[in-house]
C-alpha cells in the first residue's frame, strides 16, 4: 500500500494523521526482521513470535475473564 499505484480514492494510500510529520518515511517500506545487510533475519522473528505468544495468550484469557464477570453484572 505504500506504492504510487496505491495513492488514489479507493486505497488512500496517501492518507496520514494530522499527527504524523511528513516526510520520505511515508513512502518507504520499514521492517524490523531484517539485519544489516537488508535479508531476513530468521532470529529477530523467532524473538518476535517468543514475545506475541505469551502477550496474546494473556490478553486472551483476561479477555475471557472480563467477559465472564460483565455476563454476570446484573441491574
């Protein structure tokens, strides 16, 4: 979504935040698995995905928990 092709009515590609400064950022794709060279790097995913397992399997369950005392909140 950051290419020019993208930039029309329908995708809005070219739509930020009033909050968000311009700049060549808005154009360039940034992606924190890489090393410096610029390839993948299996390493940093595998940290990543250590650190989204437990955090989503947690949000998951006080979810549940939250959704179960509202069921039982009555009038």
């Amino acid at each position: 979504m950051l290419s020019e092709s993208a930039r029309n009515y329908f995708f809005q590609g070219d739509t930020w935040p009033y909050t968000s400064r311009p700049g060549a950022w808005q154009y360039q794709f940034w992606f924190e698995n890489v090393d410096a060279t610029g390839a993948f790097s299996a390493s940093a995913f595998a940290k990543s995905a250590a650190w989204a397992l437990p955090i989503g399997i947690i949000s998951a369950r006080v979810g549940l928990m939250w959704g179960n005392w509202m069921a039982r909140v009555r009038r």
